[in-house]
C-alpha cells in the first residue's frame, strides 16, 4: 500500500512549530501564501494545491479525497 499524506486546515494554534528530535522532516518554516518558497515538499504542494486551486505550484498530479465538506 503506498504512503498517505493528510493536509488539514488549522483555524487557531499558538506557539512556534519546532522539529521533534525523533522526526526527520528538517525545518519547520511558514510562509504566506504568495510568497511560498520553490522546491516544495511534491506533498506539500499537492494539498496546497487541492486547497487552493488558484496557486501556481508546479507538481506531479495526486489523487484527491476531501474528508469533510467545504465550507
């Protein structure tokens, strides 16, 4: 079975993300969205994408699944 990856829009959140010692995903960063860094996470982009389909992110095609209905 091939791997899952699960985007999930956060409306609240307080802290600072941080990488975990037993995680390998490198560094944690967040951008705005019309200022999103090249060479995306091909997942990362994927859901951005799915998200929002006016973002211009070049990325292999992926399956799509919404999980609740959008609001």
């Amino acid at each position: 079975m091939a791997g899952r990856t699960v985007g999930a829009l956060v409306h609240a959140w307080q802290g600072q993300p941080a990488t975990q010692t037993d995680e390998s995903v490198g560094a944690w960063a967040r951008y705005p969205l019309h200022q999103l860094p090249d060479g995306l996470f091909v997942c990362s982009a994927q859901i951005l994408t799915a998200w929002r389909s006016d973002l211009r992110i070049d990325h292999p095609s992926a399956h799509f699944t919404a999980f609740a209905p959008a609001k």
